[in-house]
C-alpha cells in the first residue's frame, strides 16, 4: 500500500471515483460500498446525435459510460488534508497535503471548457462542439500512461 500512495497511482484512482460522482446526473444509479464505488467516467457523451458522430466521430463514447468499479479514497484514514481548490482552464481540483508536507493534486477526469473558449462562443455550438471533443480522450489513458 505505500509503494502506491508514494508513486501516486492509488490517488488518480480515487480521483477517478471522487469526479465521476459529481459527474453523474441525480437519476443515475451508483453503487457506492466502503471499499469501491461502481460508475462512468461521464454520460455526457454517450449518446451523440447523428451529426455529432458523423462530423466528430465515434471516439471513446462507450468506454466514458462504461461503469468500472474503483477504490474509494478517504482522505482523513490516509492521512490528507485538503489544502485548496485548484483548477485551470479545463480541470478543477484539490490541492491535498500529506502527513509529510509533500502537496498532491487530485484532477478532474472529464473537463469543461467552458473558461478555454472566448465568451462570445459559450452557450453557442462552438461550445457544445468542443466540449463533445474530450470525448476524443479515454479517459482510463493516464492509468496506462502513468507507469510507462
């Protein structure tokens, strides 16, 4: 258990259950035991409309709906404090410190790019287009990527 809370993939873990249930909609069922928590990444991209998969492409559509079952992660039993809200353009985040001082940020699966784009293009299709082109991104790929 050290070995994966000091090379940090234990915490992209528990990010991915700690958005993926502010990501879901009050009507979705989740499944949320002590020890795991079972749901999608997002449901926002799972069913595109005829011109959106025409012109954007299918893309990892089924794979952000796909329910996986992932640890959950408390922060206190851990030892973790929440330091600050963090974020940028795309991502929001918590800025977590540990028992030794080290920071650690948990970061946002799914991104909003409603601050990334000029304001005159927000609440318009410039915005629904970009915003469906994360769906471009699997969303499991810094699990894979990180050890590599």
């Amino acid at each position: 258990m050290h070995n994966i809370l000091k090379n940090g993939g234990f915490f992209f873990v528990g990010l991915v259950a700690l958005t993926c249930c502010q990501a879901q909609s009050a009507s979705t069922a989740i499944s949320v035991k002590t020890d795991s928590a079972t749901l999608a990444a997002s449901l926002r991209y799972k069913n595109p409309s005829f011109f959106k998969r025409l012109f954007l492409g299918k893309n990892y559509r089924t794979t952000w709906a796909k329910p996986v079952t992932l640890p959950v992660f408390h922060l206190q039993q851990m030892g973790f404090t929440i330091k600050e809200l963090g974020g940028g353009q795309q991502t929001k985040s918590l800025v977590l410190q540990d028992g030794n001082g080290r920071e650690w940020a948990l970061r946002m699966m799914d991104k909003d790019v409603t601050k990334a784009i000029p304001a005159w293009t927000r609440h318009t299709i410039v915005q629904r287009v970009t915003q469906d082109l994360v769906s471009a991104a699997n969303p499991y790929a810094p699990l894979v990527v990180w050890p590599l």
